[in-house]
C-alpha cells in the first residue's frame, strides 16, 4: 500500500490563510535590541582589543562574541527596517 501524501501547504484548518506576525511586538523588540547588541559588540571589540593578561578569556573568544553579537545587532536592524517598511505601506 502506497502512504498518504500531504500536500506542500497543508493547514490544519484553524490558522488564517494570511496570517501576519505582530508588527508591534516585532518594533519593540528591534527598537530594544539593536542597540543592545550594537554595544555589547562595542564592548567586546574593545577588550578583544586589550586582553586580560591571564588569557581568560582568550582573545579568539573575545572577537567570536564581537562577531556574535555584531551579527545579531545586524539581525535586528534589518528586521526593525522591515518592520518600518511594512508599517509604513499598511497604512
């Protein structure tokens, strides 16, 4: 016996067909983060940059989180653009 195939799209039947996210939630928490992350990148450049003598942490692991946390403040401003956008051409 051949399995059942679903199709590529399937819906239980209860969500909307067009469902959005919330626009609202999506600017308040890119509002709130991209500076956060812009800082802690700041932040961690700088001490990558003058490493404790200890080499704890290293500074490899310095610059990873540099990295990290540049690619998430990156994240997060491109989507706070995206949200602007949307917000924009909805009214």
């Amino acid at each position: 016996m051949r399995p059942a195939r679903t199709p590529r799209t399937w819906r239980s039947g209860t969500e909307p067909a067009t469902a959005r996210s919330d626009l609202k939630l999506r600017f308040l928490l890119s509002v709130l983060f991209t500076p956060l992350f812009a800082l802690a990148t700041i932040g961690f450049a700088v001490w990558a940059a003058d490493p404790p003598a200890s080499g704890v942490p290293g500074q490899k692991t310095l610059v990873a989180f540099a990295l990290g946390c540049f690619a998430l403040s990156l994240f997060a401003l491109v989507d706070l653009w995206v949200v602007v956008r949307r917000r924009r051409t909805e009214r």
